[in-house]
C-alpha cells in the first residue's frame, strides 16, 4: 500500500491546534474509524498522523480529511504512518503524540 497524505488547504480556515484537536479527540477518533483509521496523534498545526486500514484507499482519507474539518471548522491534513519509512520524513510527523 503506497503513502497516503493529503494536501488540499482551505484558505478560510485555520490549522487544527493542539488544543483544539485535543478537546475533539473523542470524536476524531471515531470518526477517523468510519474511515478506517486508528492510531491517531497530533503531529503539529494541522497535521495528523494515523494507521490506515489495508482495505482503504486514498479518499478514504480524503474523506476524513474534510469531516474532520467539518467538525473541528479548522484544516486537518491526515498522513498515513507509512509515510514513517520515508528517507526524508518530516520530524513532526516522526515525533506526533497520541491523541
């Protein structure tokens, strides 16, 4: 399964903080498994790391990304944890904490 990320940015809208992913992180984490994905962690503004299901695809995620923003009325972008076993992954993707 290739590396799932998505980059489409509202320009309305601002990055997903901490604070604001944290006070949604029960329903992040349920509506991240409709979608099929679990592990959730915050990354940075905006950024999620998760584990996609193997049975999923791209707009899966493309699909959690905006329900996501939908609920948080803040841009989220979600990165597959395969992107972990990239040469040059970005370190706050390496370093996301659990929601």
């Amino acid at each position: 399964m290739k590396p799932m990320t998505t980059t489409h940015v509202d320009p309305d809208l601002p990055p997903a903080d901490h604070a604001r992913i944290s006070a949604h992180s029960e329903q992040l984490q349920a509506l991240a498994a409709e979608y099929g994905i679990s592990a959730l962690r915050f990354a940075s503004p905006g950024r999620l790391v998760g584990h996609v299901a193997e049975d999923r695809d791209f707009l899966d995620v493309v699909d959690f990304d905006l329900a996501a923003k939908d609920l948080l009325g803040a841009h989220v972008s979600l990165f597959s944890d395969a992107v972990l076993t990239k040469a040059n992954v970005s370190p706050d993707l390496v370093a996301a904490q659990p929601l």
